[in-house]
C-alpha cells in the first residue's frame, strides 16, 4: 500500500484495500466519512445535526459530489444505521469496511495509543466521563450505535488526549494538593492529538526530514485553539489541561485566566460556579471580548471595518498565542519550524502575520508573498529560509483515524 515517504506515522502497512468508517459522534452532531487509509481518498462524508431532535437533517457528500441532504430520526443509532446501509450506490460493487474508527476525546491516563475497542475499552471510557462530560457519553453513542448495526465489524478508539501522554510530569502537573491528582486526576492531559500528531509527522514529510530529529510547535487554531511542543515526534508540553478550557484564547471559551476570578465572581454575581464556567466555556474568547462574533472571519471584518472591541480581541489573541508559542519552546530547546493549522491556522494569512511579527526572536522572518499565498489545501513553507521556518500544514484528523484503525485492526 501506499505510504508516505519513510515516515512511520504516515504509513499504512499491510493490505488495506477496504476502506474505514470514521466516526465523530458528539453531543449535537455526528461526524462520519468513509476513508480509503492508504490512498486518503473519500468516499463518502458527511454531518448529521441537531442530534436528539426527532428528525436530523444529515448532509451527505459522495467523492466529490454537491452534498444532498436527507432526514432521518435524530438518535446516534437511526444515524449510523442510515449511513451504514448506504454506504454503496446501485451501480457500485459491494463495499467492504476494514473497520470503524472514532474519536473518542478523553482517555485519561490509560490510554497512549490508539486501541481495539472491547468491553474493557468501553468500561474505561465511560469511567473518563466525569472528565468529558459533553464529550465521552457521546462518543461512546457512536462506538455502541455500530456495534448494534454491525456487531462483527472492529472498531478502535482514537483518544484525543493519547498523543499528549508522553508529556512529563514538570509539563503536565498542576502545583496543587497531591490528592487532587492521586485521587481525582487533576493533571494537564492536552487535547487535539490527533490532529498535532497528524501535522507533525506531514510536517516532516514536507520538509524531506526525519520527525525522530525535529523539534516542533504545532499551533492547531480552530474553533477550539491549542498548541503542542513536539520533540522527535513526541509531545513534551500543550496549552490545554485537564479540559479544553486551559491555555489559548479559543472562538467562545476564555483560555488561561486566573482560578481566583470564579470564588470573585460568585460574590459578585451570585451566579454559581457551574453557571460561570459555562460563561468561561461558551461566552468568552473572540466572542467575549469582540461582543461580534466566535467566527475569526467576523472578528477580523470588524476590526477593519473600526470595531475596536473586534480589534482587541485580536490583538488578545495574538498577544496570547505568540507568548505560548515562545514558552512551548522551552520544552524544545531548539525550535525547528512552527506550524499553523486548523480553520485558522490554515485560512488567515492576517493571523500567521500578526504572530511571525512578535516571534522574530526566534528567527522567524515571514515571507509574505508565501504567506498570503498558502490557502487551505496548499500548506508549505511561509517564512524566510533559515534555521527556523514556518509552515503552513492543513491537518486531516479523519484520515489519521483510519490509518490508525487499518494498523491496530492488521495488528502493524
Ligand atoms: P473546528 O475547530 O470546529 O474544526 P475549524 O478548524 O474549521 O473549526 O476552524 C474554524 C475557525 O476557522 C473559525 O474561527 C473560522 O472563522 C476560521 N476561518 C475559516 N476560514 C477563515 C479565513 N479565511 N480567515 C480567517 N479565519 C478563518
């Protein structure tokens, strides 16, 4: 089968002919494409939303096809049997799946890799609940919603926080009493894995070197934004910690603030701490500060168009993303190249700009012309050749998960 270069994290071994389901089930949407892992070539992909509303609209696209949409019953079951029982057109031979492979968001400290899903798996999962409320319930939807269809089929987990487990403890320890970690987990576990992973080992393919000898920053900047310390493949540091909420600033959720202002705002307000969470969660970041938009598109508009508050939310994000950026780097000692990715990352030159800018320190000078020319599905280099480089990598989560499900479910 195919591979890519002689980078082992890109590579599909053994015979995968059969395509994999991929599947993201979480609490208002269900995710799903069906994968050729060798080639990355697509079938079918496609939404379904709002879950739990009895009818959900499921936008479905075939290869290169206009999406169509179709309603089905909203629970996780009706959609995963929709999709699984038309997985073929008429005219198509039958298709075969190799298996299904979710994302499943936390695996706490048991999980590393990627693995089989058994009773067992699924036990541990559910016991990571109280650390994914929105997330591991619902993905766990997914996980039973094909094993009732097709209860033969294989399927694999591919935890979000996996990647990150190679952190040490000076990176991943909060300072605060022992038996909140011993007892209750309370450490950092970082998020977006898949998708660091994905970039990392891409990364390295591009630039022809191995990812053994790299030292990285990967700056996933989407809805949900985090960054990674990536050294020889590994991660050693990331902004995220025992939730998403931790480290940048994101489209709705604030990033770092200081755990003293929920006790302050309880006084305040009266509100409760589950009520201000929420507000941390789904009223802060671009949209606290710009009062427009979570969108960056909006919020960039605004602030040409003379928002001031649309320009300091900005300039919070790019202050905020850059001093990450740098103190990632202490886990690094060198940096090699920084990487953008995700919906922003890949899309807003304007962003990659204002960062490079404050980031000269490191080496890094932008080019523009490179820089305002890599659109989402180009990637490549956006700096001045040098010792240290930007890049611009566009990241595929989905199919990092059915290259990971063809290699546990072929045993490589
Ligand atoms: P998710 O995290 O939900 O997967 P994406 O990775 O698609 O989301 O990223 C969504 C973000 O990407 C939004 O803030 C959106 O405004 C931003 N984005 C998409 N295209 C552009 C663009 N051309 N310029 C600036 N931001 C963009």
């Amino acid at each position: 089968m195919p591979t890519t270069g002689a980078n082992p994290e890109l590579a599909v071994t053994g015979g995968s002919a059969n395509p994999a389901l991929v599947v993201n089930s979480g609490s208002s949407s269900i995710k799903f494409a069906v994968i050729h892992p060798g080639s990355g070539e697509r079938l079918m992909d496609g939404i379904a939303e709002p879950l739990g509303s009895p009818e959900v609209v499921l936008r479905v696209r075939r290869g290169q096809a206009a999406a169509v949409e179709e309603r089905v019953p909203g629970t996780a079951h009706d959609v995963v049997a929709w999709v699984l029982s038309h997985l073929h057109q008429p005219d198509q031979a039958d298709l075969r799946l190799l298996g299904a492979g979710h994302r499943v968001v936390h695996g706490g400290e048991q999980f590393t890799s990627s693995v089989l899903v058994d009773d067992d798996v699924m036990a541990a999962v559910r016991s990571f609940s109280d650390l994914a409320p929105l997330h591991n319930p619902a993905n766990l939807a997914g996980i039973e919603a094909v094993r009732a269809v097709l209860p033969e089929l294989p399927q694999v987990a591919v935890f979000d926080t996996a990647f990150h487990q190679t952190m040490p403890p000076s990176a991943y320890r909060y300072a605060v009493p022992e038996e909140w970690y011993t007892r209750h987990g309370v450490r950092r576990y970082g998020f977006h894995g898949t998708s660091h992973r994905f970039v990392s080992a891409q990364t390295a393919a591009m630039l022809g070197r191995p990812l053994q000898e790299l030292r990285l920053v990967t700056a996933h900047l989407g809805n949900g934004c985090s960054a990674a310390a990536v050294r020889d493949g590994t991660s050693v540091d990331t902004t995220m910690g025992l939730t998403p909420m931790e480290g940048l600033v994101m489209g709705t959720r604030s990033g770092d603030v200081d755990p003293g202002l929920l006790s302050y705002l309880v006084r305040q307000t009266g509100r409760d701490v589950d009520e201000l969470t929420r507000a941390l969660d789904a009223d802060s970041g671009l949209l606290g500060l710009s009062g427009v938009s979570n969108d960056m598109r909006t919020v960039v508009a605004s602030a040409r168009g003379g928002n001031g508050r649309a320009q300091l939310a900005l300039d919070v994000f790019v202050h905020r993303l850059a001093k990450a950026v740098s103190g990632l780097v202490v886990g690094l000692q060198r940096l090699d190249a920084l990487v953008f990715t995700g919906g922003i990352g890949e899309n807003s030159p304007l962003i990659r700009s204002l960062v490079l800018g404050r980031l000269g320190f490191l080496g890094l000078t932008e080019d523009a012309e490179a820089n305002a020319d890599h659109g989402r599905h180009s990637g490549g280099r956006i700096s001045l050749p040098g010792p240290v480089l930007a890049l611009v990598v566009p990241t595929d989560e989905e199919l990092l998960i059915a290259r990971d499900t063809a290699r546990v479910i072929q045993g490589d």
